[in-house]
C-alpha cells in the first residue's frame, strides 16, 4: 500500500481572523487596544492575574460564537488524500472544530487552564469564564493554558521534527515574523514543496515559495486546484 504524502500546515492568526477572531496585529485589532505585555506575557500574569484572567475570559467567550470557516474545513478535508499535521500558533479551536485530527498547539489552548505551579495539571473547561480566585486541584490559581511571552515553547522542537518530515509544507494566514514559531520553515526539506497563502505581501528569502496573495478561505481553494495539477 503506497503511504500518503505528508502535508504540515504552518497556520496563524489570518486562518481565524474569517472566522471573526480579534487578532493582535491587524487594524482595530487586540494590541490597539490593550497593550501585549499587560495581557499576553509571564510579567503580566505576575502584575495583575485579574485583568488577564477577564482578558481571556473575553477571548474563551468570544471563540463560543464563532465557527470554523472553509480554510479550516478544507485543511481539515485533505486527510482524506494526504497524512496531515496542523502547527498552529492560533489558540483558538477551530481546526477541532472543523475535523482536523492531528494538531499541535505552539501557543496553547484558549479552551483550557492548569495550575500555576504544575504545567502537566491542565484542564479542559471549554468555553467557561475563570474565576479570579478559581484553584487548580494542586491548590494553585489557575491560569490560561498559553505560552505567554517571556516562556518557552515546550512543543516547538516536536513542530521542528514534523516540518522536517513534510512533503509539502503549507503556511496560511502568518506572516512569518513571530519566532520561533517562523524559523520552522527553515526545517523543511529541501525537496518539500512550499506554499504560502496570505493576502498581504510577505517576504521570506533562502527558499523556493509559491505565494498565494489571497485570504485563507480563498486561497485554500486554490491550493487544492495546485495540488490536483
């Protein structure tokens, strides 16, 4: 039995934002409205666990309301032909959601906390708001399962070693400029075909990129007729 080729899909805020999904760099968006370090670092958390905790509370409550989109659904529809692994530096669930079976979360998940004291104790409380003074069972405050700012990736060596198995890596809605997530792309075979959806203009040099300017909802549509050809 011939096995599938490997397909690695690098994605970012750009796949959600179609979904509705505030992000932090765009116009109007998170960071033009709080500043990141109060709400998305280690030193934040320490300052004022209040205020982040509301933060992502919001954010928990936010990602209720939404649903996948057709970039989601499409990725999500291509296990059917090929073994695909989902990097994603979203936190939010919508490659669950849209049937995407293997995924790993660089940044976390925005549908779970753990204690502040045992990063292995997580819990899954899907889109609930955290009480200020909730308690892990460890006796600890609970905190948002993210990797904040000013913390280390713990699953960006596992990314780093998939990226270095893909046929064909794909990097939707991410500009490339938030490390180390974006020097994944240096892992990548040399033989491995390499696309790149996003509707801005993205600048990347050293390696052979085929740039699809579009949405992620449209440009996953023209990925599948690339890929048929």
């Amino acid at each position: 039995m011939k096995s599938l080729k490997k397909i690695v899909a690098l994605t970012g805020a750009g796949i959600s934002a179609e979904s509705g999904i505030t992000t932090f760099r765009d116009s109007g968006g998170l960071w033009e409205q709080y500043d990141v370090m109060e709400v998305a670092s280690i030193d934040g958390w320490h300052k004022n666990p209040q205020l982040v905790q509301r933060f992502y509370n919001d954010r928990r409550k936010q990602l209720g309301e939404v649903e996948p989109n057709d970039a989601h659904l499409i990725l999500a529809e291509l296990e059917k032909n090929f073994d695909v692994t989902v990097v994603t530096q979203n936190v939010d669930n919508l490659h669950e959601r849209a049937g995407s079976t293997k995924i790993i979360h660089l940044h976390g998940e925005l549908t779970k906390v753990r204690s502040s004291i045992d990063p292995s104790l997580i819990i899954d409380i899907g889109h609930r708001p955290v009480a200020c003074d909730e308690k892990a069972p460890d006796g600890s405050q609970l905190r948002p399962h993210i990797v904040w700012f000013g913390e280390a990736v713990p699953l960006i060596e596992t990314a780093a070693n998939v990226v270095a198995e893909a046929d064909i890596l794909l990097i939707i809605g991410t500009s490339l400029n938030v490390y180390p997530a974006a020097g994944l792309v240096e892992y990548a075979n040399r033989k491995a075909s390499i696309f790149l959806i996003d509707p801005n203009e993205v600048t990347y040099s050293g390696r052979n990129i085929t740039m699809i300017r579009e949405k992620a909802t449209i440009g996953m549509k023209k990925l599948i007729e690339l890929l048929i050809q």
